[in-house]
C-alpha cells in the first residue's frame, strides 16, 4: 500500500474513533461515476440508520451522476433521517478541535 492511501486510511479511522467516542451518527457518501449513494451509520458504527442513493426508484429517472441527482440524493438522506429521529450527523471540523 502506498504512503499515501495509508495515511488517509490513518487519518479516517481516526475520525471515526473520535465520532464513536462522541457518541455522534456519521454520513457516508460514496460516489461512482454513474451513481450516488448515502448512509447514515450509528455510532457505534455497526448499524445503517438511513440510506438513499440514486439506485432508488423515486431518483433513477434522470441523470444519476451529476450535481443534481446528488442534492436529490441529499435531500432524500435528510428526509429519511428526520423520519428516524436523527437531527444530526458528525461535523468533521468539530471533529478536529482538541479534546478538553
């Protein structure tokens, strides 16, 4: 593995120790070039709370890669996660302010 990709694999396991510790819901978002996709995990890391992606049938009628089919896909995330109770996710730059 390169120096590169080990320090930002370093880097993301130790956000997300910080967001367990926390006790915070974390978002995923994973783009391809043909699709969007979107998961809400719990904190502990080990369950998906809420998904969308541009694979669900209410977005696959247009363009699933571009800038709209990613706020629709958004859009659908924040829907879901209100309808389970879930107000926030992690903010990475909260993530980054030393502990006291």
């Amino acid at each position: 593995m390169t120096a590169k990709n080990e320090s930002r694999l370093r880097r993301a396991r130790k956000a997300r120790h910080r967001m367990r510790k926390q006790g915070v819901n974390r978002l995923s978002v994973h783009r391809t070039p043909r699709h969007i996709y979107a998961q809400v995990f719990a904190p502990a890391g080990d369950r998906v709370l809420v998904s969308a992606s541009t694979l669900d049938g209410s977005l696959r009628g247009g363009a699933t890669g571009n800038i709209e089919a990613a706020a629709a896909v958004g859009r659908l995330v924040a829907e879901r996660a209100k309808a389970a109770g879930i107000e926030s996710v992690a903010d990475v730059a909260s993530l980054h302010q030393p502990e006291r």
